[in-house]
C-alpha cells in the first residue's frame, strides 16, 4: 500500500524505499577530507536531476534494474556508500564502509511534462522529486551521502539525487550520475573511473572546529525569492561575446560564458536599484584540477573547486559598459593560476572555515555549476533528458547554476535565483531580453 509523502500538500507519494549497497564490499580506506571539501561541510547537500519521457519498460521491472545498476555504480563509487567519522583531532574522514545510499520510488501522476515544463517559474514540485531538502552536509555523519529518487509522472518520470557537497563537486557528481546511467544501459566497462588519491595541497594537516550552531543552522528555504529558467540561444551568446568583445582593452579574448556572466551582474544590480556606493560582488565557482600544478586527475573525486571573487560598486557596475563588467571577470581568472590555488589554502589552513551560503549583504551574484557539465549525457536507456532542473538546497537571493542548453553547441540554461521585485524588473529588462528568453 503506498504511503504518502509527509506534507500533506505534497505532489508526491512514496511507493518504497530501500538502502542499497555496493555489489562488492569496498577495499578502499577511509577518505580525509580535504579543504575543499570541509570548506562546504555547513552547505547544503547538492540537488540535482533529470526529466525524462516515459520508459517502455514497466516500473516493476525499471525499478528494480535501476536499484541492481545502482549496486553496481556504488562499487565504483565506494565513498557514495559511507558515512561520515570524526576522530579524536577533530579530523573529518568518509568511512568507506559499505553502509549503503537510500533509494526512493514514488508517483506524481497527476503531473504531465507539460505541467512541469510550462510555468513561466520553475515549478514547486521538483523540489519534491529529489530527496534530503535543505540537508546539511554535516549530517552525513549518521545518515547517507547519496539518495536517488525515481518519480514516476502521467508522461514521464524524474530521476532526482541529493549528495554531500562536502564528498563531492558538480564535476564528481555528474562523472558518477553519467557512470551510474551507462550501467543502467547496459555498458560493461564504464569510461569514468574515479581517483580517489589524496596526495595534493588540498589534504591538509590544519582542523576545522565546528560550532553547534554550525552543524545545526537554520537550514528552511527562502520562500521571499522566485526561480526561473532563461535559456540562451548559441546565436544569443554568439552575439553577446562579440558585443563584449569588440570594444575590449584587454588583450585576451573575454569567453563566452565571461560574457554571459557580466551580463547577468550589471543585469540583477540594475534591477536591485542599489546605491551607487554600494559595494556588489560575483562569485564564479572555479574547477581547479588544472589549474594546479601538479595537476589533479580529470577524474579526482571529492571537491577540487574554489570560488573566484569580483568586488565593484552598484554604480560602476551600472554606470560602465559590458564590457568592462567582463573584464573585471576576466583579469580576476586569467590570474587565478596554481599560486593563487595554494595561497588560497594557506589562507584557509591560517582561518580553518566553512563557508555560509546566502546573499548577506544584498549585493552578491554567486554562479555556480557550469555549461560544460554533461548533464545531457545521461541515457539510462530510454533516451537523453528533455530538461534538468535542481532541488531547493542552497538558494537564496542572487544565486545562479549554469546547465548546458539541451540542443548543444554553446547554449546555456541559467536557474536564476532572485527576491520577488528584483526578479519581476529582470524579466522586463530590455536589454536583457535582447539575449535571454524564457525556457518552456
């Protein structure tokens, strides 16, 4: 009989739930984390999956080769299937010690694609096809790193995932989500292995002390702020680059995504109608596997990310040409090479801290994840996702994830994170509209 989800205004019912466990006990030792990972230990879980068209084969065969396929990925994965342990030094470790990763199946079947895909904001049910709402990364001391949840929909289905941020990074997660669809299909011998040495300048000998308020914070959503998808075209960015690029003074080429960026910054400044003295702020989250010398493996497993900070006032921002919002971008990573890498652990081992997530100040535009995450690559079996969406961990006011645009290219979806007022300004802005438009 199935048991209904606890919020009684759920879109969701729960059918079962189950902890799987690896195919093979794991031989790996336990994994200290590193300081990227400690970095996000207060964060929250990452939230993240896909929307597919409806499966031919039946859910009482789907589900239990999606569970067997699951077995088989967490063998790879080992760290995935452990917990948490902290030693008598404060030091914080994954025990790979074969506890297992939680599994949901569950119905929304009075929900089509259509009714998902077609509000101008991203709907309210996804953050119920993916499971650990606002869990703290901390907490994976005592319950699972990873949770897969299968939502079956009237024409679709949703396969949604919730992972300790301080395990791993979007480049991490994305190698186990497309490892753990390429089983699903049938692929014997996977193309992503992961490297678990941790023989970097990220294993550090400093300790984080944690607080109780730390390990315990006031993890709710932020209800005051609205979610929307823009996608932009490869003809959108195309003509973007070029505008930011053709009045440069720099001698390096500005990027597309650079260009994208600044965009978005003097965009939602403008809309907040900050002062001109007002300080604002990005903060681009960086892979830094090459970027370190000697460089990580493309496969490291764990978080190798740091994020690259850009101060200017409201009214430079506002005031000044694209341009020059994307050259400030665009100094600040060209210069983000290995000795900023590992002064910026230095920094971290002299003040051991776990970062606080949130637009504190009123000024901050955070973009994370990135367009060149193989999101789309995701065929379980039955074909590539029509859309990927995320759940409602880590959203506040200014917050943004970059998603590759489905058709290819270099299209780029944007989930834009904004209060009400400033999201209600962007939506109207006309030069923002000249490159953006709405994803249906």
């Amino acid at each position: 009989m199935a048991k209904p989800f606890s919020n009684e205004s759920s879109a969701v019912t729960i059918l079962s739930k189950c902890t799987v466990f690896p195919d093979k006990k794991s031989s790996l030792g336990d994994l200290k984390l590193s300081v990227s990972d400690l970095t996000m230990i207060c964060a929250q879980y990452i939230q993240k999956g896909c929307l597919f068209t409806t499966p031919s084969l039946p859910s009482q065969t789907l589900i239990p080769q999606l569970i067997a396929s699951l077995s088989k990925t967490l063998s790879l994965f080992p760290p995935l299937a452990g917990r948490f342990v902290t030693d008598s030094d404060g030091y914080i470790y994954i025990s790979c010690n074969d506890a297992g990763a939680d599994f949901i199946h569950a119905t929304a079947t009075h929900l089509t694609i259509t009714d998902l895909l077609s509000p101008r904001d991203v709907h309210a049910a996804f953050k119920q096809f993916i499971p650990f709402h606002c869990k703290i990364n901390y907490s994976a001391h005592f319950s699972p790193i990873l949770a897969i949840q299968v939502t079956y929909l009237a024409d679709g289905i949703f396969i949604g995932f919730a992972v300790s941020h301080a395990v791993t990074d979007g480049t991490t997660v994305w190698n186990f989500f497309n490892t753990f669809a390429e089983i699903s299909r049938g692929v014997t011998q996977p193309t992503r292995i992961p490297d678990f040495r941790r023989d970097s300048i990220l294993n550090s000998k400093a300790v984080l002390r944690l607080s109780e308020d730390d390990i315990n914070p006031n993890s709710k959503a932020d209800d005051s702020v609205r979610e929307r998808i823009f996608s932009f075209s490869q003809e959108a960015i195309q003509k973007l680059k070029a505008r930011v690029n053709r009045n440069r003074t720099l001698p390096a080429e500005i990027s597309s995504f650079q260009s994208l960026s600044a965009l978005m910054w003097q965009c939602v400044t403008r809309a907040r109608k900050l002062e001109g003295n007002k300080r604002t702020t990005v903060r681009m989250a960086v892979n830094i596997r090459n970027r370190l010398e000697p460089k990580l493996s493309e496969y490291y497993f764990g978080n190798a990310i740091q994020s690259i900070v850009t101060f200017a006032s409201a009214g430079d921002v506002i005031d000044r040409d694209l341009t020059w919002c994307a050259e400030q971008l665009n100094k600040n990573i060209r210069e983000y090479n290995s000795d900023v890498v590992r002064r910026v652990v230095e920094d971290w081992e002299r003040e051991p801290k776990a970062v606080k997530m949130g637009n504190h100040d009123g000024g901050i535009v955070q973009i994370g994840s990135s367009p060149r995450f193989p999101m789309y690559d995701n065929d379980f079996g039955w074909g590539r996702p029509l859309a990927v969406r995320s759940g409602g961990g880590n959203k506040f006011d200014g917050k943004m994830s970059a998603f590759p645009g489905r058709e290819g290219g270099n299209a780029v979806d944007l989930e834009v994170v904004l209060a009400t007022d400033t999201m209600g300004i962007l939506e109207n802005d006309p030069e923002f509209l000249l490159y953006a438009s709405c994803q249906q």
